[in-house]
C-alpha cells in the first residue's frame, strides 16, 4: 500500500510540472499561436459554409443559427473527448452551473450574437479593425475590473503595435470609412467587450473547475441558447450534403481545441501574456482569406510588415526584465514573466 503522503507529494509535483510547461515561453507562443492560426482559418472556412449552405450576406439569423449549430457540437466534442480522457462523464458540480451560465452568456451569445448581427451591418475591413480592440479591453478589463495585474507603458506600447499590425494588414489596398453605425460599428465593439470579460472570467473561474469542462459546457448552452434564438426570428438552414457536414465538423472542432487550450493558459499565465497574441487572428484570416477565398493578397509588403508589427507587440507584452530574472531565480518561480 503506497503511503497517502507519497501519493500528495507525486501530485503536487504533477501539478507543478504541468504548471511549468504551460507557463514556458516556447509553450505559450506555440499553443497561442495554433489557436489564433485556427481562429483566423474560421474567417475564411465561415464564408465557405455559408456559401455550401446557401446563405446570403443579409440574412443575419441564418448566420446566428449557423454558429448556434457550430458551437453547439463544439461542446458536445469538448465534453466527450474530456469524459473520454478522465475516463468518467464530464459533468459540472452544482455550484458551477451559475458561472457555465456567466460564462456562456458573454463568450458564446453574446461576443459572437453581437459579431454576426455587426458583421452583417458594416463592412469586413471594420469589422476586423474594430474587432482588434479585444485585446486593449482585455488588458484593461483584467487590471481594472478584476485586479489580476497592472497596465504599464509596456503593455500599452505592445498593444499599440499590435494594433497597429492588424490595422496595416486589413486596410493596404482595401477603403476605410470613418462613419460610426450603432447597430454595425458598435456591436462589433460590444462583442470585443464580452470577449474582453469572458477572458478574465475564465481566468477567475478556472480557479476553482477545469477550463476543458467550463469551456464544453458554456459552448453546449451558448450554442443552444443561439440556435433557440435564431430559430424564433425565422432563421432556417438545411443540411443536404458531405460538403455540409464536414465544413460544420471542421469549425466545431476548431473552436473546441482552439478555446480549451486557450483557456488552460489563461488558467496558468497572466491575462495579458495570453491576450496579446489575439492581434494575430486578423492577421492569420487575411493569409487564410487569401488562400481559400482570394479576396486579398497575402504576399504582399503590406502583410509582412503587420506579421513584424504584431510579433513586436507580443515581444514587448511577454519580454522579462534583468531585474525581473533576478528575482524569479532568487525566489526559484521559473514561472514569473514580465506580463505580470
């Protein structure tokens, strides 16, 4: 019989050496940047289903109930393949179900309900400028609202450049207007909001339930709560062929893989670390806009300099300090960056 204080000490060194590669730099820029590169794929696979299942650019339920059905299997996916892993069903305690709901409310309904329906009302180039402001209100939203770490000159230059980044990368060769429409303009800065405080509430909640089950089960009923939504406003769509089935499939599973690991680093690393690397989303869907639906080109000097842009501004957020390595060393906690 193996003693309970050996079977505590080997636990608590699992859990540190998970804490230590998810808190790695190498880590971190490769896991953030897979998410980022499969959310920026979803600009273009979108606008490929829409076309498989016949929606136009006005018929906003449609649309609404096209993402209620995308993330409705996305947490079906997340749940199953959790259930599957912890070899028991991934079901949520009785006090989490309030902060699922919270959760569900800001990220799923009300990020993307305030996406599609401004998406539908401006154009493509605003709405990824615009939408490029998540990351500012992320920062802000963690330092202001819920206290998780300071906003400094440093952050505030990283997310300048950034910004800066995805800016140069949607308007080269494309027209910017200035007008502001409420019901456009502002819904797509509402949606920036939700994904501002839906970050820093996975954060907090993670604390106390797995990212992997909060993650699965907002999207089950974020995704229903659309599809409810769009089906009472008249929103129809039908599934008929393969080409249907695997284009949904694909960003299902790009949203479940690409939010679970996302929120297992922002359970392990600051807020700020993990959000800046939010400016190459844009970024990654003009290159992928590009490949598959040749609205833009890629190749251009115009998108090599908005890569230079945002890989600076993520260097300036995630870049340690001499005197911050001291302190780390001394106080022997490999995790410290200077995001904190």
């Amino acid at each position: 019989m193996i003693p309970r204080t050996v079977l505590k000490g080997n636990s608590m060194k699992t859990k540190r050496t998970s804490h230590t590669i998810l808190t790695g730099l190498f880590t971190v820029c490769a896991l953030a940047l897979l998410c980022n590169l499969l959310w920026g794929s979803a600009f273009a696979f979108i606008k490929v289903g829409y076309r498989l299942y016949g929606i136009g650019a006005g018929e906003t339920w449609n649309q609404v109930l096209f993402a209620g059905f995308r993330f409705t299997l996305a947490g079906v996916l997340v749940v199953l393949f959790g259930s599957i892993a912890d070899r028991k069903p991934m079901l949520p305690r009785r006090q989490a179900w309030s902060r699922i709901l919270c959760l569900s409310m800001l990220q799923t309904v009300g990020q993307y309900m305030f996406f599609y329906i401004g998406l539908a009302r401006t154009t493509g180039v605003k709405a990824s400028v615009l939408d490029g402001s998540n990351v500012f209100f992320c920062l802000l939203v963690a330092s202001l609202f819920f206290r998780m770490e300071k906003f400094n000159g440093r952050k505030l230059c990283g997310c300048i450049l950034g910004f800066a980044g995805v800016v140069l990368a949607n308007v080269a060769g494309s027209s910017l207007t200035w007008s502001f429409s409420l019901t456009g303009d502002g819904f797509i800065l509402f949606s920036a909001l939700c994904y501002a405080f839906s970050s820093a509430a996975l954060k907090q909640f993670s604390r106390t339930d797995s990212p992997v089950l909060l993650s699965g089960w907002q999207f089950i009923i974020g995704g229903l709560i659309m599809t409810a939504a769009a089906l009472a406003f008249g929103g129809r769509i039908a599934i008929r062929t393969p080409g249907q089935v695997l284009i949904l499939l694909y960003l299902a599973c790009l949203s479940a893989a690409a939010y679970t690991i996302w929120g297992l680093l922002m359970k392990h690393n600051p807020v700020s670390r993990i959000a800046i690397f939010g400016f190459c989303t844009p970024v990654f869907g003009v290159l992928f806009s590009s490949l598959f639906l040749t609205e833009q080109n890629a190749l251009s000097w115009a998108t090599a300099l908005a890569l230079v842009l945002v890989a600076a501004g993520i260097w300036m957020v995630n870049r340690v300090g001499p005197s911050r390595i001291k302190t780390a060393e001394a106080r022997n906690e490999p995790g410290k960056t200077g995001a904190e």
